[in-house]
C-alpha cells in the first residue's frame, strides 16, 4: 500500500433545521437487480511484479483470493489517503465495456505487471494483454479472448450526478472476490491531489483496498465512474471513497483502443486565474472562469478568441478555475468541436473550437532582448513608465519605472514585457498610450522574470497620457 498524501482531521458540527414539511426519503434503487445484471461483466485483476520475490514454500495465501498472492502491506497512517493497490500486492478489479474483451482498470492496479490474470465471475482465468495505460488519469485498457461474446457494461453521463444519487460499487476488496456494496454521492469535482485531472466523485459506498478499477455504478446500471481511491485513518473504509468520473473514463477508454495511449487535446491558449482585480476591473459577477492570455497564431482558437476573453462554460460545463478548465479539455477527443462560452466587455458570446492533437515541434527557446541604449525611452505618464519597442515586435519593453509611480506600486518592473492592454495587444509606445486614454484602471498582460500573467493597475488619475 503506498502512502499517497496525509490530510487533516476535520470536525464538522452539523445541525438539524425543521423545515415545517415532511418530505420523503428517496427510495434506493433495486441494487440486487443492478448487481445481478452487472457481476458477470466485472472481473478480478492479478498483476504480477517481476520485481517481488516468490513466496516461500507453504506460504499462506489469503482465502477467498481465487489464488491472488497478496504482498505485506504497511499499516496506513492516521488520516491517510490511500490508492490501493501498488503492482506487487495483486489486488485489483476491472470490468468488460465491450463485448470483444475490452477492460477498464485502473493504471495503478498494473503498473510495473510482467503479466496480469483476469478471474472471470465463472471461475475462468485468462491472461490479459495490456493495450494502453494512462498514467495522468490513472486508467488503462487490458483485452482476453474468450472465444466467445463477453458480457460489458455501458457508460452513464456522470455529469447528470447530483449529490444524495444512489450509487453502487462493484470490486474484490482485499481478495477476498465479488463484493457489491452501495450509498450515495457525497460530493463532486473533488481535488485531491492525485493527478492532473483529479475531478473525483466522492461516495460513502464502502470502497476497500482491490476494489480499485472497478465500476460505480447509478439507478440504471450504468458506469458512471471508476473506483480509485479511499480516504481512511485505519486502512479500511470509513465512508469515504473517490472514483473517477464516465466522462474522463469513456474518451480515455476510447483513445487507447484506438490508439494505444492518451495524447489530450489542445486549443492554442494560453489561461489564467481570474484574479481580484480583473473581477473588480472588468465588472465580472464573480471570479469564477478563466482569462485568455494569450492565443497562439494559427491555432485553433486563433480569431475566435483573444486576451481578455474570460470562458465561463466549455460545452455547458461551468469552468470554475484553470483546474477545472484543464480537466473539461482532457475529457474531449481531439477532432471534436466543442463550445466555448466567454464574456467581454459585460457581454456572454460563444465561440466553436475544434480540439486539435498538440503540436509535436518544439518552440525555439526565447532569445534575450537586447539592450537598446541608442535610442530614448517613451514616457508613459499614467504609468510612470519609460518603455521601448520590443526588435521582435512582440509588445513593448519597460525600460525605467518610476518608483512612486502607479506601475511600481502594481509591481512592474524594468525588463517586462507589456504585450497587451485588455484584449488589445500593443507593439509600440504610441499604441500603448492610446489604449491607456481615457482609462482609469487597465489590465496589462506582462511577461517578465516569473512568466506571462495578466496584472491591474489603477492609472494615477490626473495625469494625461500624450
């Protein structure tokens, strides 16, 4: 078992409201019948480590573990969150989502496997072949051939979840087989800090060490997620499990079918957090979305959206933060087009993208401005700024600030790059000052020692640009 991150203890105090109407408690769905309908689609994992050594004659194996041989595990920490289980402990479960063999597990069951067993629900073992792994999602893609048509589950629309759904999951905990437990979503979009994409949904379902890769399941019967993780003081469920969502599983699942790895979309931005100034500048409802900072040339965002964009929804999904924009884009195939919501200037536009495969050349490396001592420094008043043209056209370089200076006090420094005002990019110190007219705080996109980020600043009022 490997420790993957320590969490705090958290003491919540609840209370009861009487609402002045009863109201009646949903009635859980026929779990029987969903996992009656599901078990013969769900199969148990061994992955076997070339890396650990071979038990000793008469070494016990764990009973009711169809032969899985189960490594010493350490004793979780308090408070531990647990993502179970490595390689070497064999311990695992996966499910069929096609009828030509096709199984969804998770990366971390057979990561490091010489070989892995798959244990039908029947008693039947078969060796699997591992047809693509994702590290970042934690999911991988392993095939059998049973000479006949296999029984497979189906995806749900995980995105349809809300929090009290009714949720079943499906796994071998701690070898011991087949085990269907049930509950509720507790919560959704959880970070946890596993991963890149980490956009968990939390259960109180009891998920226990090998039940990693198996199916979470809705009312209907529908994969709507993949068994990943638990939070647990003692090792053992305490009601708290996280799995990963259908609709990171199902194009992940696609890709490496097709083609053998996951390569995630791209659509030529460069984003950030939509800081407290920005909110108060640009009059937003809230800080919620993402700003454009950039928009690669020729990519293909290019002449739909520009700086200062700020995307609230891609495909009606809500972005919150560049995490969660992050996670939306790695759940669309590349070649799909999708919609992206934005707002300037107090106004909601949409903009169709298609998703494009990331280009594989590598951008030359950033040749260092030079330094211009010839010619004199334009004087931008409102800023308190002198600044000079960038050779390369690239925006406008600070070459002197005032330290009582409206720039200095926004914390801009000489040797920036000032590469936009607003959604309006700037290449001279004439075009900077006319965008600054008439303003009484700006947005400047700025690239300097610590990288590109959009920074406001409140324009010393009084002063004439000219």
């Amino acid at each position: 078992m490997t420790l993957r991150k320590t969490l705090p203890n958290l003491l919540l105090a609840a209370g009861l409201v009487a609402s002045g109407r009863a109201e009646a408690m949903p009635t859980p769905p026929a779990i029987a019948k969903i996992a009656r309908a599901a078990l013969p689609a769900v199969v148990d994992i061994e992955s076997i480590d070339p890396m650990k050594a071979k038990p000793a004659p008469g070494a016990e194996l764990k009973p009711g573990a169809g032969g899985f041989q189960k490594s010493d595990a350490k004793k979780a920490d308090s408070n531990s969150l647990i993502v179970p289980p490595r390689a070497e402990q064999a311990l695992g479960t996966g499910f069929f989502i096609s009828k030509d063999g096709y199984i969804v597990t998770n990366h971390h069951v057979i990561a490091g496997a010489s070989e892995i067993k798959v244990t039908m629900h029947d008693g039947h073992i078969y060796t699997a072949k591992l047809i693509g792994s994702d590290k970042k999602a934690d999911l991988a893609v392993l095939k059998i051939d049973t000479g006949h048509p296999d029984p497979f589950l189906t995806f749900g629309d995980s995105g349809k979840l809300e929090l009290g759904d009714w949720v079943v999951a499906i796994g071998n905990p701690f070898g011991l087989g087949f085990s269907v437990s049930a509950g509720v979503v507790s919560a959704l979009h959880r970070d946890i800090g596993s991963g890149p994409y980490d956009n968990f949904i939390q259960t109180d379902a009891a998920i226990n060490r090998g039940n990693s890769g198996g199916p979470m399941l809705d009312a209907n019967g529908h994969v709507v997620g993949v068994d990943s993780a638990i939070y647990s003081p003692s090792g053992g469920s305490v009601g708290i499990g996280f799995a990963i969502p259908s609709s990171m599983v199902e194009p992940v699942a696609k890709s490496l079918i097709a083609h053998g790895k996951m390569t995630r979309g791209w659509v030529g931005l460069r984003i950030e957090h939509v800081s407290a100034d920005m909110e108060r500048a640009w009059h937003l409802p809230s800080a919620d979305g993402v700003v454009v900072g950039g928009v690669v040339a020729d990519g293909p965002s290019s002449g739909k959206l520009a700086p200062a964009d700020v995307i609230t929804d891609v495909d009606d999904r809500p972005i919150r933060d560049v995490h969660s924009f992050k996670v939306a884009l790695a759940e669309i195939p590349a070649g799909q087009t999708a919609r992206f919501r934005y707002r300037i200037d107090g106004a909601l536009h949409d903009a169709a993208i298609t998703i494009a495969v990331p280009p594989t050349d590598k951008k030359p490396a950033a040749k260092p401005v030079p330094t211009q001592t010839a010619a004199k420094p334009d004087m931008i008043a409102s800023l308190g700024i002198g600044v000079m043209t960038h050779p390369g056209a690239r925006g406008v370089i600070v070459v002197s600030v005032d330290k009582n200076s409206a720039a200095a006090r926004a914390g801009l420094h000489a040797d920036t790059l000032i590469e936009a005002v607003g959604p309006d990019f700037v290449t001279t110190p004439k075009a900077l000052n006319d965008r600054l007219a008439r303003k009484h705080t700006v947005a400047l996109l700025v690239d300097g020692p610590a990288g590109t980020s959009w920074i406001s600043v409140p324009l010393d009022h009084g002063v004439r640009t000219h």
